[in-house]
C-alpha cells in the first residue's frame, strides 16, 4: 500500500533544528573527508616533485601558504555537501537527521523534487538561515525556501518514516 504524503502535517522549526543539528555533524565529515583526501593528493604531488619543487620547506607548510590548496580543497567540499544534501532529496526526501526527526521534503503535492529542484533549494536555504521565516510565517510552516521552491517539509508517522533511505 502505497503512502499519501499530503496527509502529514508540516514541520515547525525546532523539530527543523533537530535536524539541521544531526546533519550539521556529517557536514563536519564530509569536510574532513574531503580535506584529508585533498591534502593526501597535495603532499604525495609535493613530495614527488609535481608542485613546489625546488623549495625546503615541510608539505604541510607549504599547504598552509597554498592558496590553490586551499581553494581547491574548500571548492571540492562545498560540493562533496551540497551532493549530501541534494542526493539525498531527490533519492528519498530525507537526509539522515531528517531521517532520525521524521521528516521529508517533498513537493506540496508530496512528489519528490528533483535534483535541480534541490540545487534551487540549497540556494535559497541560505544555509539553513531561511528557516527563521518560520517564526514570522508560523502559521503555514513554511520557510523561504519552502516558498520559493514550492515545497514543504513534513512530519512523518513512525510507520511511514520506516522506508529504506
């Protein structure tokens, strides 16, 4: 039997909070992830001569006068996050602290968004910050980027929030 995901009523924004507060913690992995695999393929370019070759100074100093480095290295998780974030959309309309506070993000009229649709999302969110709207709109739970992307974010019972992610 199919769910009607219209029928849940919206999230307000403390159970949003949640939320935001467990994916915040993969957020930090994610970067750390990123970071150790950037710098990993920096100090092995270094050490074999690729980049900075003639210059007697420690890899991991020279990373951290690296502009490039540093670049590159914050580009990539920028992106390696807002995949998180959008695969996870688009796939089942949960992240995983979504998962654990019951909630999806969906379209009003409960389809999943696509992934340009999440792109959007991410853009307005403005990370995370287009959730205090609730406060001011409280009565419709719906945040700015709720509005501007036509979705919602709803609470799930416990039997529909049992679906694989």
């Amino acid at each position: 039997m199919a769910t009607d995901f219209t029928l849940f009523p919206r999230a307000g924004f403390f159970r949003r909070l949640g939320a935001w507060v467990y994916d915040a913690l993969l957020v930090v992995a994610i970067y750390m992830f990123v970071s150790l695999l950037c710098s990993a393929f920096f100090i092995a370019l270094y050490t074999n001569g690729v980049i900075g070759s003639g210059l007697d100074i420690a890899p991991s100093d020279y990373l951290a006068q690296s502009m490039v480095f540093k670049i590159i290295m914050n580009s990539l998780s920028f992106v390696a996050i807002v995949y998180f974030f959008v695969f996870f959309w688009s796939r089942s309309g949960q992240t995983l602290g979504m998962k654990a506070w019951r909630l999806r993000i969906q379209h009003l009229d409960g389809q999943l968004m696509s992934k340009k649709m999440g792109l959007k999302r991410m853009l307005f969110s403005l990370l995370g910050l287009g959730n205090f709207w609730l406060f001011l709109n409280w009565q419709h739970k719906l945040s700015i980027q709720d509005k501007l992307t036509e979705t919602e974010v709803v609470v799930l019972s416990l039997e529909a929030n049992k679906a694989k992610i």
